[in-house]
C-alpha cells in the first residue's frame, strides 16, 4: 500500500532496504538507525534521498545532528496503535530538532489517531489502515480549536483568548 | 487427571452489553437455557464458530467457564459467573434476576 | 465555577460528533471491537459484567444545580434511576445501551459536561480537595490549576496514548484532602519563603499491584512555568514509561526503577527545553480569566456564631450529632461546608438515586450558591451553606434520606463496585461495606470510635483505594471462593502511608468479626484521643495481628 498523506506534503518513493542487502544503484531508499550508524558515508555517497526508520523505542534524539540533516525522511515505527511514543518521536523532531523532511508513520494505528499524527507533525502515513483521502480529510477536520501547542503551529485557545 | 468441567460459552450482547450464552440454535438471555459441553473439542469448536456472531455485531468478547450440571441444573464454579448470570447481589431489582419485575421509570 | 467559553463548547460537540461517529461506524460493521474499544475508553464507555458502565466527567468534583439535575435526568431516562459517585470525583452510569450513548452525550454537552478522557490510557479527571475555596486553610483554590491542566491535557495530541492511565490531584491546602501522593502527579499550591505562590510538584504515586507514595520532583514551579513542567514529566514518561507490560506501565513504576534523583534530573532538563522554547509558558491573563470563574460567591456579612443553629441544636439531637460529624469550617464567619453522606447504614457507597440528585441539586440552588462538590471518598459537599441555614439544609437532606451523620467515621465507608458489577473484580465489596456499616450502626458506638477510615476494593486494581485506609479490604480469588486480605494504617492525607496486611485472607461472613476485633485492640491501647491510625502507628501490628489469629482460630 503507497503511503497516505496527511499533510500538505505529498509522500516520497522511497524503497525499503534491509540491513543485509546491497544498496540499490539508484534511488530513494530507507534504511535502519543501526545500518544509517555503521555506514552512513555509503548511504549518502549516493546521490539520492535516504529515509531512516526508527522503532519505537529509538529515539531521534540519538541520531547524531549532521545525520538527520541530510536526511530526506524519518519513518516512526508503530508496532502497536497503543504505543505512543511515535507522537513524542514526531514532535521532537519537527520542533526540538528542526527536522525539515517527511515524517512517516508506519505500522498498527487507527484512523482515530490521525488528528493527533498530524499535530505532532506526521506528514504520512503507511500501514494495515483502510482508509480513503476523504477519511483522511474527515479526521483531519475532527476539531476547529486545540488547547494545547505541537508541532503544527497552532495556536491554542489559551493564546487566542487573549489575541 | 485434570478434571474437565462442562463448559458454557458466554459473551456479551453489543448494543446493550448484557451477558448471554449459547443454547440451542442462538444465544439466551437466561443461564438455564444455555447448552453445556461436555468435551473440549465441543466448547472450542463453538467458541471458534461464536467469531461469526462477532462480527455480525451480535456480540463481543465470547469465552468459556465452567460449570456443574446437576439433574440439567447449570450452576457456575465461580463467584462472578454465578453474579453474572443473576445481577448485582446488592440490587435484587435490577439485572436479569429482576426480568419478572416492571422497569423502573 | 468554570463556564466554557465558544471554544470549550465547541470542542465538546465535536468530540461528541466524533464519538457519535465512531459507534454509527461500529455498528455498521466499519470497526471491529478491537478498534473500537480504545475509542469508546476514550469516551468513558466500559463494558462490565452485566452491561455497559458510562463514567462521565465532574471536573475536579464541582458541578452545578443545573448539572446534576441533568445527571438525575439522565438516570431516569436513559439508565435504571440511580448513579454512583467514585473514588476520582466523576459520576458512572451501569445501565447505558450503546446507541443511547451519544444522546447521552448530547445531554450532557448541554450543560458543559462531558466523558472525555475518563477512560484510556491518557490524563484522567483533575481532582481536586471537595472544600476548594471554603477552606480556612487553603493557599490557593486548587481548581484554578486544576481547570488550566483540565484544558491543557485535553485532547493532547502526544500525550493520549500513553503506557497507562495518567491520574493528577491538586491540593490547595496543607492539609491534603485530594490524596495527593498516591497519584501519577500530585500538586501542591504553595508559597515560597519570598511569599510567591506557586506548585510542588510529585509524581510517581499510586495504588493497584504496586502501591506507592510520589516522590517529588518539583520544589517550586511558578505559575508561569507550571505547564512546561508537566508536558516535561508527560514526556519522560511517554518516552521511558514501559510498554511491555501493562502491570508495569505506570509511572510510579518508572520513578522507582530510576530512582527518584534521576528522574527529577530528566524532568528538569526536559522542562528546561520546553521553557526555553517559551511556547507553553501560561500568560498571566489566561491564569486571572480562570481565577475569575473562581472568585467567591457574594458572601453575606455574618456573625461566625449562628443563633439559629445554637437553637436548633439544643433542641434537637440528631441535628445536633449531624452537626458534630457533618460540617467543616468555612473561612467566611457565618457560613459552613455540608457534607451529605452517600453511605446510608446498610446502604451503597457512594450510589445515588435521581429523586436525591434532584433533591441535592434543589438545596444547592437555595442554599450553596448553586454548587455541590463530589469528594474522593464518595460523598457530597454543600460548599457554601449559612449557618443560619444549617437546621433548614438538615431537614430537607433528611426527608431525602441523605442525612446520615456518619462523616469520617467506621460507617463512612468507601467500596469500589466490586464484583456486583465490575469485569475485572475478584470479590464483592458493597455487600462486605453493608456487613460492616449494619454492625456498627449504633451511633455512640460510631462516635466513640471517631475518625475511622475503611476503604474496600474488590481486586488489585484498588479502585476503592485500600491501600490508604486507616482499615484497609483488599477482595482477593481463593479457588473460587471470595476472601478478604486486611491491612492496617493506610492514609491518604498529607501525612500518607500505605497500609499494612495483618493476617492470612478471610471468609466474607468473618470480615465483620476481624472489624470488630481490630476495633477492641484499639479501644484497648488507645489514649489521649487517638484515632485507631494513631494508635497503630504506635504501638505497631503485633498487637493487632497476634488478636487476629487468636480470633480466627475459633
């Protein structure tokens, strides 16, 4: 299944490379945080986009800064729509960590969960999910106003209250 | 030897989550007029089959407990079946226990 | 109290529009109950024993005239007559169909209230001490904060799947009322030695498998700062809290394995990234728009002694002994709090039925400025009562049979629904609550004992919080066949403590026995006006339990 954009930007094609087989000659891949660690001057040698897919418990904290800045995509792991972690994950990097590039969520979630995805700054999403675009755009229409700052610029009740 | 007890299958009706079991030909509002197993392979072919009623949205969450019959009386082995299959003890009027009496307003 | 503004109100109907749409589609087939159910826990449906269970949300235990009569509607309408008032201040409705549910909710979005967040693994109910702004004592009326986190965790989109439940208590006074450290994160409204107020903040406090008193972590956090610090806490634990297991996901869990030091070392430096980004920081106008909700009712000006009552009470014992037990000083001279207590002798703790919620909502609106408080130990609160008024409040509670003078004493008894209705309970707790209230009944006998804390929970979950009892039942599966472990000198005050088991587990016909026996070793030891807490903490167990095996050998 193609990923599914919840945001404005439309998702990558990017293919999935396993730890032990050969990069591919030419295109947009994705590899593990361990293979990105041990040889990241093959990966970005070539000259196309690299995504990196963190499991859930990886924190993007611990990429090391001039990595995730030559990065085109960070996937988030969601082994489970119960495991949140991805939306701290998320958040993180579009804020603390400045991340400009796609974040992908991918794995077990639940269409109930894309209102908040796309808050903490997930632009995609790929899974198990049956889902349209029109959902999509329901989900992402579930509320006008949010209490709280993320990752999407928002602004909150508190602050709007008091221009 | 382990003893084997008969099993009765239970699940919960999903539009109003009261507790039913399987008898003949469907599921029963009352214990008494469940079917029990007498063997395993009998209790989980049924639990298997129940999936087909789960999602027929008839019910949720079907399990097996085990119980005694005696002269065709079925009587649960647990505290909480033999709650379940009667209402809250500390509310005789409400529950299945209370089915003879009006609904309160 | 809180009013929701266009914003407020607004978010609730949409919630209700989701969920609405959420059972049209579960009903359709669209979404099977595994999808399902941890939307509908989102919403406070449940699925007990003998139906659905609806727990809806009273914000830090404060609702209106207005309010619970909606609630006594909704019993009538769409349950069987009745509610039953928990241990975290929010109402549970037993008898909801699914497809009642978001005419339900409607119902109570009409009146600003709401289900949202009071299941899940998200940030639960805010609950706060039930005399907030009556009080002599208080620093700061704690349901100020308690709204700003009430707003702020709603609806959070990082924090809404969380390893487990998240509970947050708001004390405002030194005395702690809200059992503030034997929650998630508990807060306390402090002043610093500069006179500023501001918030202690503890975390890592809970009950269940394993209990455990908060450590803190926060010294004093400004109001400024208040929010930046809690999204800190909620991020270390949302990052850090375990996912394996769910019996050992909360986060009481993870403050215990990296020690306290450490944890507050990562909360800190979380918090001071989140501050030096600035955007959570609480501006000084949103803090005084909510303070206004709370500024006081307008007070008339009294004498502190009440002649009216003088009168009523010399001339009528049971108001009298109502009083006694019943009324907690206000810090308005003239005026005092009411307690109503939900545990009639023999009765259900904490269940109401819809003529007494009416009756309550119609005292309160003659009465209490409109105002009654639900407290964590399953009872009412009247905040705001004259004097002057009190014989008058007496008698209308009364013909309503909600006047039993039981406050704080062995009758005063708290019990989780237990396996009358509960999926995940062991054992009965309201029957084992009845047997003990009927064997106490006796009112002198009542009184002699004094304060006497019994909290029931019918399994580990501990929703009945025995853990901090004075006496504490725990239900517990013996084969089958119901039994009761008993421990001694919880609390869940400020100076809280857990309790400890003082014997092998009991048959439910001899829990009433161990009572009494407990009771006798106290009567025997205590002195100068202790309570039992007081006594036991003294002279130790030994006493008690070497009576207790005496006792259960026979």
């Amino acid at each position: 299944m193609p990923p599914i954009s919840i945001s404005t930007r439309a998702p990558g094609a990017f293919e999935d490379v396993a730890d032990d087989a050969p990069l591919p000659v030419a295109g947009a891949v994705i590899v593990s945080a361990r293979r990105l660690a041990a040889e990241r001057d093959g990966v970005f040698a070539r000259n196309d986009a690299v995504g990196v897919v963190l499991e859930s418990h990886e924190s993007p904290m611990q990429l090391p800064p001039e990595d995730l800045q030559r990065l085109s995509l960070v996937v988030l792991m969601f082994p489970k729509f119960r495991d949140g972690r991805g939306f701290s994950w998320a958040r993180m990097l579009r804020t603390r960590l400045g991340f400009r590039g796609e974040i992908r969520a991918r794995g077990h979630f639940l269409r109930d969960q894309i209102f908040f995805m796309a808050r903490c700054g997930i632009d995609s999403l790929e899974g198990d999910l049956r889902i349209t675009a029109e959902a999509v755009s329901d989900a992402l229409a579930t509320f006008t106003h949010v209490y709280q700052p993320a990752a999407d610029g928002r602004r909150s009740v508190v602050l709007a209250r008091h221009g | 030897m382990r003893v084997v007890h008969p099993q009765i299958l239970t699940a919960w009706r999903l539009d109003d989550g009261e507790a039913v079991y399987r008898g003949a030909g469907g599921w029963v509002r009352a214990l008494e007029d469940a079917t029990p197993f007498t063997g395993i392979e009998a209790a989980k072919a049924a639990l298997e089959a129940a999936e087909a009623d789960v999602a027929a949205r008839v019910i949720v969450g079907p399990y097996l407990f085990d119980a005694a019959v005696e002269r065709g009386v079925i009587r649960p082995l647990s505290a909480r079946e033999l709650i379940r299959a009667k209402g809250p003890t500390v509310r005789l009027d409400l529950g299945k226990q209370a089915a003879h009496l009006p609904a309160r307003g | 109290m809180y009013r929701y503004d266009e914003f407020d109100a607004r978010m609730v109907r949409e919630r209700v529009a989701e969920f609405s749409g959420q059972v049209a589609r579960r009903l359709a087939g669209e979404l099977s109950e595994d999808e399902f159910k941890p939307l509908r826990l989102m919403n406070g449906l449940y699925l007990q024993l003998h139906a659905y269970m609806l727990r809806v949300a009273i914000p830090y235990g404060t609702l209106s005239s207005r309010q619970m009569r909606r609630l006594a509607d909704i019993a009538r309408r769409y349950d069987r007559g009745y509610g039953h008032f928990t241990t975290r201040q929010n109402i549970q409705f037993n008898w909801p169909k699914l497809a009642d549910v978001p005419a339900i909710l409607d119902a109570l979005a009409e009146v600003e209230m709401h289900a949202i967040q009071t299941s899940g693994n998200c940030i639960r109910n805010v609950t706060a001490d039930h005399f907030a702004g009556a009080a002599a004592d208080e620093v700061e009326d704690p349901r100020i904060l308690s709204e700003i986190i009430r707003q702020w965790s709603t609806f959070h989109p990082e924090f809404s799947f969380l390893p487990r439940k998240f509970k947050i208590a708001v004390t405002g006074s030194p005395q702690d009322r809200a059992a503030i450290r034997v929650h998630d994160i508990g807060i306390a409204c402090i002043r610093n030695a500069a006179g500023e107020a501001g918030y202690q903040v503890f975390a890592g406090g809970g009950q269940g498998r394993t209990p455990m008193l908060a450590h803190c972590v926060g010294d004093f956090v400004s109001r400024d700062d208040i929010l930046a610090f809690l999204e800190a806490v909620m991020r270390v634990y949302n990052e850090e809290g375990r996912r394996d297991n769910m019996y050992k996901a909360r986060i009481k869990i993870l403050v215990h394995q990296l020690g306290a030091d450490e944890m507050r070392r990562r909360v800190e430096a979380e918090f001071a990234e989140i501050k030096a980004q600035g955007a959570l920081h609480l501006p000084h106008a949103e803090y005084q728009r909510i303070l206004s909700y709370f500024a006081p009712p307008p007070f008339a000006d009294l004498p502190a002694v009440s002649a009216t009552e003088g009168a009523a009470r010399a001339r009528d014992g049971a108001f009298a002994a109502f009083v006694a037990q019943n009324i907690f000083p206000h810090k308005v001279p003239g005026y005092a709090s009411v307690s109503i207590s939900l545990k009639p002798i023999g009765g259900i703790p904490g269940d109401a039925d819809a003529a007494q919620m009416d009756a309550v909502a119609e005292i309160a609106a003659r009465y209490s400025f409109d105002e009654i408080r639900v407290t964590h130990e399953q009872n009412l609160v009247l905040p705001h009562v004259r004097r002057d008024d009190l014989y008058a409040v007496w008698q209308a509670l009364s013909a309503a049979g909600l006047a039993t003078a039981n406050i704080g004493l062995v009758t005063d008894i708290i019990a989780c629904p237990g396996l009358d209705y509960c999926d995940l309970a062991n054992a009965r707790s309201i029957s084992i609550a009845q047997d003990i209230s009927t064997r106490f009944a006796d009112p002198a006998r009542q009184r002699d004992l004094g304060e006497l804390k019994i909290k029931i929970s019918g399994c580990i979950n501990a929703c009945g919080h025995h853990h901090v009892g004075h006496i504490g039942i725990l239900g517990v599966d013996k084969k089958g066949v119901e039994h009761y472990q008993i421990s001694l000198g919880g609390s869940a005050a400020e100076d809280a403590s857990l309790g400890e088991i003082v014997g092998p587990a009991v048959t439910a016909d001899s829990v009433a026995d161990a009572i009494e026996t407990i009771v006798d070793v106290y009567r025997a030891h205590r002195t100068g006006g202790e309570r039992l807490l007081d006594t036991y903490r003294r002279v130790g167990a030994q006493p008690f339990k070497e009576r207790l095996h005496a006792a259960h050998q026979h």
